[in-house]
C-alpha cells in the first residue's frame, strides 16, 4: 500500500512510520519529509494531494494545542487546537478523501486527555473528544468503502521528559505500542473507532 | 438560586426554564430575553455579565453547527459549529467562571449525535463530542467548588417535525424529560458528566 503519513518526523509519526514500514511509505510535513504541508491552510493540503496522486492510507500525526490553565485560558487560546489540531486533521479529511483509494483509509491522532484528564488540558481534552465525535460520525458517509477511525494514544515514554510533572500518574506508553495501533487504523478493517493505547 | 438561561426561548432553554422554574430564572438571549447576548462574540458575554452581577448557575441552550452531506462539506463550513456552538459555549465558561458564586455550576448543551450519528451530522457530532472533553477536563480545574456538565439530549419531540426524515429510528424525548436534566445539573452535585437524555 502507498501511505502518507503527515507528521512523521514527530514523536508519534516516527512510532507510525516505523510500524508501518512494510508499506510504501510517503513523508509529509511542515518542514521536513518527500513532500511539504501546512494543515492549517485547506490550499496547502490540496495542493499535496494533486502533487502526489492518489494514496490507499492517509494517517495523520501532526497538530498542537494549548496548553494551559484554566483559570486564564482565553478564547483566542483555546481556539488554537480548535485551529490547527483539530481543523487540519478535518481539513486533511475532508479533502482528502477524494484523493484515496476505494477501501483506503484514514487514521487520525487525538490523544488520552479526553479520557484521563490533566490540569492544564482543557484544550486538549476538548479537540481530542472533538476528532472521536469526528471519525465515528464521518464513518458513516466516506465514499466507497473509505474507512476512518482516530488513534488515541496516552503520553509516550519518549515525551515524558518533556512533560515531566505535568501528567502525574500516567504510564508512559512505548513507541512500538503505539506504532502497532497505525497499524490496526491502515492494515485493519475497522471503522469509526477511537483505537486506545496507554 | 439565580440562574441564568442562555438561549431561553429555544426548544431546549425553555424545556430548561420551565424545570427550573422553582429558581429565579434571568433568561437571555440574542435577540429576545431580560437580557441581550451573543455567544460568538465575547465582548457580549462580559458586557452581560457586568450587567448582570453574580449568578449561582449558568445554563445554556444555545448555539448552530452546519448540517450537511460530508461528501460537500468544506472547512468553513466545519467551521461554523466549531466558532459557534462550541466557542460559544467555552467563552461563557472562561468568562463567566469569574462571575458564578462558589459552588455554583455550568449546565451546557450538546446533543445526541456523538452516541448516536446521522448523515449530514459529522460537524454536530464532532462538536458535541468536545463539549463532553471540554467539561470532563474542565471540570477538574474550575475554582471555588463551581461544577460543569453537558447535558446531550436526544431528538426533541417538539423538533422532530422540523427534522422529519433526517434522524431514522431516532426516539423522540419529550421536552418534560429534557427539563429534568437541567436540575440535575443546576440542583445535583455531579461535576464533569455528560447527562444523556433520549
């Protein structure tokens, strides 16, 4: 299968890129990778896919959201997950779509704050839930057998460094595990699934 | 206790209102209401809350998404809901956190098709879905024992005309059941819940 991946030089993309090695692998990303996305503008995106030609899998790690407390959490603030995590990983969607396969597959990110809460992560919380509440409706109308399912991983023993303290309580989750969940999104035949690991 | 209904004279805020009924109830409303505020525009909602002083609860009932096949939807379109029903509803929060008495509480609205999905839904799936993350997560840092829930109510008896075809299967909830939620979040102790209805 061809599969483009968007984000693969991140954390989570190298962990998908890894596990999917067995595939014809397609790098995007912002600034790195075979080929350049920006997904927080729909004309980049568009402008990938008529650049590549046709893909069986699209699988997306890439996006940011606020991180914050709530106490002075403003509207333009939390609107940046809504933004860029959120809306790029819609937008890859719902133009995508017409860029793969019959019976490809999309397999989003969202993450473990919609299920196991963090001080600070209310942003977060809110766009993870958003993407699950996203692929479980869209499964229902992708065209020609496309399926769409979202990977939620917990905080990855490579990032725990990086967010040390600020997830009190949470077992990092090793790179291989969650590489196997892209897996399951591409080379399985699930659909409109949020598929958990850690 | 005083508690204010944002979007009182809808078909939910006034199943809300008139469970509520045994409280002192300040509806408000865009364009109707003792009061005047538009939820897309936070200026509006710290101008009212100004105006108002200090309430013991908050409930709101309002906010549009884009109905929609997926196979047409574009981002702006997205949009809409993201911008409007669930910015709305997070705004009133960030904002008016500061002007609920301690131990008060929030009450938003989301709605069935998270749980539940329709064609035509995937933009009002997906923005109920992040208002169940964004009180799950928010719940766990609001200030002076202040609560917030979601209440997610099925199709509405009294909208089922207007969506006639479009929710199959789909049991209407009577308007009298809906209500009910609302004092469970207004008059109940639970925090950081989706209360379904329907």
């Amino acid at each position: 299968m061809r599969v483009l991946i968007v984000g693969a030089e991140g954390t989570v993309g190298g962990a998908a890129a890894s596990a999917l090695r067995h595939h014809e692998i397609v790098k995007a990303g912002r600034s790195s990778g075979d080929v350049r996305v920006d997904l927080a503008d729909a004309a980049s995106i568009g402008a990938m896919f008529e650049k590549l030609g046709r893909v069986d899998a699209v699988v997306a790690c890439a996006g940011h959201v606020h991180f914050g407390p709530l106490a002075t959490m403003n509207g333009e603030q939390f609107m940046k997950g809504l933004s860029n995590k959120l809306m790029g990983q819609v937008n890859l969607v719902l133009i995508g779509k017409d860029h793969v396969y019959d019976h490809g597959s999309f397999t989003l990110t969202s993450g473990v704050l919609d299920r196991d809460p963090i001080r600070q992560g209310a942003n977060a919380a809110t766009v993870n839930a958003a993407l699950s509440g996203f692929v479980l409706s869209a499964a229902i109308e992708m065209p020609r057998g496309i399926r769409i399912n979202v990977v939620s991983p917990g905080l990855l023993e490579a990032s725990a460094k990086k967010y040390d303290g600020l997830f009190p309580g949470h077992e990092p989750v090793s790179s291989k595990r969650v590489g196997l969940t892209y897996v399951k999104g591409v080379d399985g035949a699930l659909t409109g699934k949020v598929i958990t690991v850690g």
